[in-house]
C-alpha cells in the first residue's frame, strides 16, 4: 500500500495540440510548490500523482497544492496492487475513516476503469464493492443522489482508492499567459486584480511606488505583506520599489493642481 496524492485538472482539458504545454506548466508549478518535501510528480492520463510525501508533511502537501493555479482538486489517495482482496481491504479501511463518529452514514462508490483488461467493469466494480461495505459496516446505507460518502476507485497501473476530493485553485496554470506588471497599493483592489489575472495563467512581477516620508515604512510592509500572499499562488514574484517622492513634489510645484493625480498616474504607467 502507497501513500499518494492525486490531481485533477479541468479547463486544461480543453486545450488541442499545444494541451502537453499546460500540463507541463502544472506539472513545474505542482513542483515547486512541494519544494522541500521529497515529492515525486507523475503525470498519466489525465491525472497527475504525488508520491514520496511523508505522513507528517501530507497536510501541508495538500494545502500547498490548493494554491497552484491548475488545480481542479486533490484528493489523498492510497495505491496498492490490482488484487481484488487487497482492494476490499483497502476500501474497508478508508470508508471506515470516513465514518468516523457517525452513528449512521450514507454512501456511494464510483469507480474509472483506465486498464481495461481489469478482470471486472466500472459498473460490477461498483456493485461488488458496494456489497463490500454494506457487509462490512451494517451503519451504511446507500444513496445514490447525494452520498455523504463517495467511495472512489480508480483501475490504473495500480489501483488508486480514496474518500476525499479537495477542491484547488482551478484557473490555468502559471505562466501560460505571459508576464504583467501588477501596480500595488496598500488597498485590496490591486492584489485582488493581480490574484483573478494570474488565475488567467499570468506571471506577475509587481511594482510599488514609495513616497517616503510621505508614506512610511510600515506601509511598504504592508506592501510586502500583500504581494507574498498573492505569490502563494503566483509563485515567486519580484516587487520593486520605486521612489516617487521627488516625482510627486515636481508634479506638485510646476503642473495645475486639478491635472496632479492625472499627471501622478502617468508617470507611474511609464515607469512601471
């Protein structure tokens, strides 16, 4: 039994010829997110599998993994062999987690068959496991409209079961669209314009315009601040820090003072 993390993708489905590119963008932004945590990245039709993760780091695994652009959903997943005994065992196991403290519970089981010559169908798969478990645990009763647990497996190189689906970022992944300069304030409208553009599969670098002492240094912090939250999901992303103090007080002394902000705002598109 192998401890994995699977991912969906979604609108990358979508994509024609250039579809390998996508993937192979999710692919370098599944990586580094998992920077540190000894992950090994596979992708196999239409799904791509973390293996390598220690038991203590899967938690952080996973919330890393909800903030790459990409990423449909992430569900932690268990592999073992195409042994019908070893994937009863494996199913009673996780649906026994997924009861937890309930007196009572309902359930459904959805299986994806890729290696076709598995000895069984999705649909005799999902009928012979469902007896499993009702035998297994007399608490469970089915439900086929909405379950309270969906019982997953998935026939691959291995068998892949799992009781859980954890929804990501979605978007496209980073780096497909481009590069932008994001321009940021202290407010919230510019890392949220960046966030729902970098969602697009932009790379971002930003820039910060410092009026110092006009503005402090705890508002650059705050600055910082914004921009590394937007790089949790953006990757690494270059702020720069522009001084425009003596911009602005050129502008103040020899421009109307009706056209400041307009003239203010100028200067910052050219520089940025």
């Amino acid at each position: 039994m192998e401890q994995v993390l699977l991912i969906r993708y979604d609108e990358i489905h979508l994509k024609g010829l250039n579809r390998p590119f996508f993937e192979r963008k999710l692919i370098e932004g599944i990586k580094h997110s998992l920077s540190g945590l000894n992950a090994t990245v596979h992708k196999e039709q239409g799904r791509i599998f973390v293996y390598g993760i220690a038991a203590e780091d899967r938690d952080e695994a996973v919330d890393r993994l909800t903030r790459v652009f990409g990423v449909h959903s992430i569900s932690p997943a268990v592999g073992v062999e195409k042994d019908w005994n070893t994937i009863v065992a494996a199913a009673r196991d996780i649906t026994e987690k997924a009861i937890g403290s309930r007196e009572r519970a309902t359930f459904k089981c959805f299986c994806r068959r890729s290696d076709k010559g598995f000895f069984m169908n999705s649909e005799e798969i999902n009928r012979e496991l469902g007896h499993e478990m009702l035998e297994a645990f007399p608490n469970l009763s089915v439900d086929i409209r909405e379950p309270e647990i969906k019982l997953c497996v998935e026939i691959r190189e291995m068998a892949f079961i799992y009781a859980q689906e954890i929804m990501g970022a979605g978007g496209m992944p980073t780096g497909t669209a481009g590069l932008a300069t994001l321009l940021i304030s202290g407010g919230i409208d510019s890392p949220v314009a960046g966030y729902m553009i970098a969602k697009r599969g932009v790379k971002l670098e930003a820039v910060h315009f410092f009026s110092y002492p006009y503005t402090g240094e705890r508002a650059k912090d705050k600055v910082l601040k914004l921009a590394s939250i937007v790089a949790k999901y953006n990757g690494e992303m270059k702020v720069h820090i522009v001084p425009f103090t003596e911009i602005q007080e050129q502008i103040r002394m020899n421009c109307p003072e009706d056209h400041f902000t307009l003239i203010m705002r100028r200067f910052m598109m050219r520089l940025a």
